[in-house]
C-alpha cells in the first residue's frame, strides 16, 4: 500500500527530473551561443586593433623611409660639394678601420 502512495510522487519526481534535463540541454545551448557571440565581437575587436597597427606601421616606415631617403641626398650633396675632403674622410675611416680589423 505504502508503493502506491508513493507511485504518483515518483512518477512526479521523474517527470521533473526529464524537465530538469530538457532546461539544462537549453540552457546549454543558450550559453554556448553566448560565447560565440563574445568570441565574435572580441574577434573583431582584435582584427580592428591589428589594422590600427599595421597601419601605424605603414605609416612610420613611410617616415623613415623619406627620412633615409632626404638623408642619402644629404649626403650625396656634401660629398659633390666637398669632394676632396669626402675622400680624405673615407680613406681616414677606412685606414681606421683597417687597423681594428689588423690587431687581431
């Protein structure tokens, strides 16, 4: 007798355990969804950051590059204009750099 009076509580007992299951394999679903979401926006973020310094790269090579550039023309109207002392410094330098190298 004690059986059937529990029979109806158990029967409730696994139908709200089926319940139970049905909202945790929702909710789990909902919060892998959500994650997607955040890992698409942290995603963009990054591509967005990435571009940001690529650009600034770009940009700051585009400056040295003129830098070197304005540099070597610099140089190319000293040495036309003072010929004779831009060979004398070249053979000082390379005289120098002669002896570093012969003391080995």
């Amino acid at each position: 007798m004690a059986e059937r009076e529990l029979q109806p509580e158990l029967e409730a007992l696994k139908e709200d355990v089926a319940k139970l299951r049905e909202d945790l394999a929702r909710l789990k679903d909902a919060v892998a969804e959500l994650g997607k979401g955040e890992l698409g926006e942290a995603r963009r973020r990054l591509e967005g950051e990435a571009r940001r310094l690529l650009e600034e790269l770009e940009a700051a090579t585009r400056e040295l590059r003129e830098k070197a550039r304005s540099r070597a023309e610099e140089l190319t109207r000293e040495v036309e204009e003072h010929p004779l002392l831009s060979l004398a410094a070249a053979f000082g330098f390379g005289l120098l750099v002669g002896r570093i190298f012969d003391r080995r």
